[in-house]
C-alpha cells in the first residue's frame, strides 16, 4: 500500500428527481487493498459503485484516478480508465465456452480471405494463460459450456475478463460470495486476495461482514446516502463495523 | 452428492455436442431399418433417394437460417409467405417485365432479405413479440402476393431459374442439393468462425449478459431475421424452378415444417442452444418421414399427424434430457403418487369420463330415433 491514493472519490452528490441517494460521500482506495463497502439495504452503496464505474454520473462531486479528475459519461469510458465491475450475476452466457464469454464482446479475431472471423484457438489459450497466471484456476477443460461449472469457477472467469481487457487498476465486485456455498466463497475469497498481491484496488461490497473481516484492508460503512466512517479491519471488529451500520455506535458507546 | 452431481455433469458435458444428432440420427436409423424390411425395393430405388433428397434440400436453406433466430430465442412463421411473395415477383418480372432470370433471382433473394429486415424492425424496434409479430407479417405477405398474382398460376420460366430448382449437374448430385448443402456449410461457419455466431449463441443464453458485455443484441437479432428472409425467398425461387410454377397460396406449411426440422435437431426453443449439424438431420428425417409415408401409400392426410408426432416427441426428450441432469431422476410411481399428480389424473378422468358419457347418450339416442 503506498500513501497516494489510487482512487479518490469527494462529494460524490446523486439525486433521481427528488430523491438523494448519495448525499456526499468520499471514499479513497489504494493500489494493492482490498476496501469493502457495507451497509443497510438502500444505504447507497450500489449507486456508489455505479457512479465509481461510469454507469451514473453523479450530480455534484468528483473522481480522481492517480490525482487527475476522471469525466466519465459511461461505463466504457470507466473500462478505459482501468475501472471495471463484476456483478453478482456475473453477465455470464451458460451455453458458451469460458473463452467465449471471457471475451464476450471483444473477441480477439484473426484475418481469414480479408474477412474478420473469430479466433478460437487464440482466445483459448489466452483464456487458459489468464486464468492460470492471474488467478491461478485451471479448469479441467475449456471446452464446456460454462453453466457446468462450478461458483467459483464461473466467478473466476468473471473477473478473468475484467483483468484480461483493461489494463485494470480497480476492479468493483458486487456480492460476489452471495450466491456461493462455504468452499466456493473461500475460493472466491482466494481469489480477490491473489488480485490485492498484483497491485490492484478490489472494492467489495458485501453483507457479511465474516468475509469483510477476512479479506478486506479497510471498511467503508454507508448509511443513509452518506459514509459514517472508515475503519481498518486489524483495528476493529464485526460488533464495531455492525453498530456503524445500523447507527448504534453511540449507544454502544 | 456434489462429487455425484459434478460426474453426472461432465459425462452430459462430453455428450452434449452430439446429443442434437443422436436424436434424428436414431429415428432415421429406424425409418431406414423399418423401409429396408417392409419396402426395400421402392422406397431403396435410386430415383427415390434422388427424390428425398430434392424435397430436403428446398428446406435446407430456411432450417439453416432458422437455427440463428431460433437460437436467439426467436421464431419467423413468415417464411412460407416470404418464399411466395419473391417468387411471385420474380415470376413477374421474368414474365411480365421481361427481365433476364438472372438478375430477377438476385432481386428476389435480396427481396426476401428486406422482408426480413422488416420483420426484424417490427419485433426490435416495435416491440411486437415475434411470435405475433412474424404471425402478422405473414398474414401481409401472403396477402400482398394474392393482391399481385390474383388467382394466377405463373409458370413456364428459363432454364435457369428450372435449373435452380430442379437441375443435375451431369454424373453428379443436383444442383439445389448442392445449393442446400453450400446454405449449411455456411452456416455452419457463421455459427462457429463469425462474430454474428457468437453473439446469436450469448443473446440465446442470456440477453442480459450479452447486453451487459457490450453485445449489440437488437441489430444481431435484425441480423437473424434478415438471413432467414433472404433464405426464405432463395426456397421460394427453388420452389419455382422445382415445380416451373408459382402462384400465391405456394408453400402454406414452410414455418411449421422448417421449425420442425430444427428443433428436431436440437436447437434449442429456450435459446443458447445451436446445431446446424442437427438442423440438417432434422430435414433429411422429415423428408425421409413423409416420403416413406408416401412409398408406404399412406393417405398424404397423415403426413401432419406424423410431423406433429416427431416435433413433440423430440422436443419431450431433449427436456427430459435437460432435466435428468440438473436434478436427477425420480421414479414414475413416486411422481403419479403426488398430490398434483392425482388431481391431474382425476381432471383426465372426468375428461375422459364426460366424453364416454355424451358419447354413449348420442348413440343411444341415435338408435331411438332410427
């Protein structure tokens, strides 16, 4: 971790129509730290990640990437930026290979009689590479449609595509362990913690907070469209992080 | 039980690309082993196989395109009207407007293409379902090819447009076979090599993951519709050649027939998935069907019945298939002793039960009055 800031987000204001879903929120990640976000239903957290990610531009506040001010109009022009999401369904296409959907998109083509077609065998193997080198998953064979794997694999190709198409600095997941049994999510949780090693900042949101503590460096905690506080896990704990969420700390207190 | 489940899946993962043959493979299996034993000589005959195979490739084109817009989770039932409407206006621009065959072929083709894109609009940019959409479409297809040919039958047209749709390359196969297959091979290619095959398989899978990731879902779909009416009018112009006549109530049973074909080969109706491999058994099974039928001198009224029987018996496998994997098997007499299952047995029942009643109470009735 070092001290400047990979992103910085200040004053983050989003309103639809009347409503204020963010009402000021900063929040600072740094290359190589894993940050979560939690908080209540309806807390923000979503419209904050899609505001990071291009798919909202905010209504008043500024994001800064390396300390240059970002102007992003949408969620291609955040993949530019090296600012990518994993959602929670994971925008997977069951009936095509992992390479298919790790280049879903974006295929890597080759010249055939002057027409661009598809190039199979190349994306394979850079699918293959990716997932082995970055995320250290080998799948038993590339050659099955993708919904007969398992959580975790389909997550891994997931951010496989994320990692492989921009040159990624900060990758946003979206309750990724949600759907997963105890042994996907501690895959899943391998995982991010193998992207901290490769200087990237992974801002997750999730709701529990037992695998907030177990991967995450710090902890945003939102609350009614506004950030109440950041805290480090090695210097809190869930009972701490929980009275922030529910509003409760000074009574605890 | 993971470790079971996971097993169950590669075993369905390694057959899954040959299960769209196995299906048609088998029942063609079987058509040829029941015509071997009962009609060997007719139905074996040289100048017979030629005639299933000219009747096949009519429809090989349409079930090559059919396999992209069902694979989109689509359906085009306009086809039928598509293929009559170009060969109509080609018959008129041969016949009428004294344009060479050569160029009113490529004008009805690219005719068919902008019904086609017509259709596509309709069902992306309307937002008619496609069901209802290529349904409606079909109505005013085949009603703008009675307003323009009335009650004609146009025939008699140059040997190219005969050659298409009936001509043998000498020593060789005939040359709508050679076009048929030259339609599957291509797609083929497209489904495997091109980016339109691709995203046609990731919109079938999922349109939301397709959107998400970038894929301009509507225009490949547009894409789809296009090639089927382009493939449809190319059917229309073999018809016409086939049968050197064309009039407005041509080809009335291309939709259910091509639809067929397809998902008796293991294109998926749900989306996702595609086997042009499949589509061409499918059209070589039905061809062979209604032929044996014919060679068996059955009366041509049960060609539907048959049709009807091989569409819902395929479509029942593969979703037996599909589901024998995702959840294992359960007994049939645990399944007909559920709660569900027993109401659904009584509600036959008392089908079945009205229908002996009314049925016996009309019989006795009929004898009083005699």
């Amino acid at each position: 971790m070092t001290d400047q800031p990979l992103v910085q987000m200040r004053g983050i204001v989003k309103k639809f129509g009347g409503v204020t879903a963010l009402g000021g929120v900063d929040l600072t990640a740094y290359a190589g730290e894993v940050l979560a976000i939690v908080g209540d239903n309806g807390a923000g957290k979503s419209t904050l990640i899609k505001v990071l990610t291009g798919v909202y531009q905010s209504t008043e506040g500024e994001i800064l990437l390396n300390g240059a001010r970002l102007e992003m109009g949408s969620h291609s022009d955040a993949i530019a930026e090296g600012i990518d999401a994993v959602y929670q369904t994971l925008a997977l296409a069951d009936h095509l290979t992992p390479a298919a959907n790790m280049f879903l998109g974006s295929e890597l083509t080759r010249n055939m009689l002057g027409i661009r077609v598809l190039d199979n065998k190349l994306m394979k193997s850079e699918a293959t590479r990716v997932l082995d080198e970055r995320l250290g998953v080998r799948l038993r064979s590339m050659d099955v449609p993708t919904d007969s794997l398992s959580g975790g694999q389909r997550q891994a190709i997931a951010i496989a595509r994320a990692v492989y198409h921009a040159d990624l600095r900060v990758l946003v997941m979206d309750e990724p362990t949600a759907a997963l049994g105890p042994q996907e999510t501690a895959r899943t949780l391998k995982l991010i913690k193998t992207l901290r090693t490769q200087g990237l900042a992974v801002i997750l949101i999730s709701h529990s907070l037992d695998d907030v503590f177990e991967v995450a460096d710090r902890v945003h905690v939102q609350r009614r469209g506004r950030g109440v506080g950041v805290v480090k896990t090695a210097e809190s704990s869930v009972q701490e992080v929980l009275g922030m969420i529910v509003g409760a700390q000074d009574a605890a207190a | 039980m993971s470790d079971m489940t996971a097993n169950d899946k590669t075993i369905m993962a390694r057959i899954e690309p040959y299960i769209s043959i196995i299906g048609p493979m088998v029942m063609i299996l079987a058509i040829l082993l029941f015509m071997g034993v009962t009609e060997p000589t007719r139905y074996f005959r040289t100048s017979n196989l030629t005639l299933i195979l000219l009747d096949a490739a009519l429809y090989m084109p349409m079930a090559m395109a059919m396999t992209f817009v069902i694979t989109q989770r689509g359906i085009d039932l306009s086809i039928g009207s598509i293929a009559a409407l170009s060969g109509i206006l080609m018959a008129f621009l041969i016949k009428q407007y004294d344009f060479p065959a050569w160029i009113a072929v490529p004008i009805a083709i690219t005719l068919g293409a902008l019904m086609g894109l017509i259709n596509g609009l309709v069902i992306t940019r309307l937002k008619v379902p496609d069901l209802i959409g290529t349904l409606a479409m079909d109505l005013v297809y085949r009603g703008l090819a009675l307003v323009i040919a009335k009650g004609l039958v146009l025939a008699r047209f140059p040997d190219l447009v005969t050659d298409i749709g009936r001509g043998t390359i000498p020593g060789f196969i005939p040359i709508p076979v050679v076009i048929g297959l030259f339609t599957m091979g291509l797609g083929y290619w497209a489904l495997t090599q091109t980016h339109f095959g691709r995203y046609t398989i990731s919109i079938g899978s999922s349109p939301e993951a397709s959107e998400m990731t970038g894929v301009a879902v509507d225009r490949h779909k547009i894409y789809a519709y296009v090639l089927m009416g382009a493939c449809a009018a190319l059917a229309g112009v073999m018809l016409t050649g086939k049968l050197n006549a064309i009039q407005a109530t041509s080809a009335p049973y291309f939709n259910l027939h091509v639809i067929a074909a397809v998902v008796v080969g293991g294109t998926s109706l749900f989306g996702g998935r595609a086997s042009i491999v499949g589509s061409l058994s499918g059209v070589l099974l039905l061809s062979m069907m209604i032929n044996a039928l014919v060679t068996l001198r059955i009366e041509f009224f049960w060609q539907s019945v048959a049709s009807g029987v091989v569409i819902v018996s395929s479509v029942a496998l593969y979703a037996w298939m599909q589901r024998k994997d995702r959840d294992g098997t359960q007994g049939l007499m645990v399944k007909l002793r559920s709660k569900e299952a027993q109401k659904l047995i009584r509600l036959s029942a008392f089908i079945i039960g009205a229908l002996i009643l009314l049925l016996v109470l009309g019989a006795g009735l009929a004898t009083e009055a005699a």
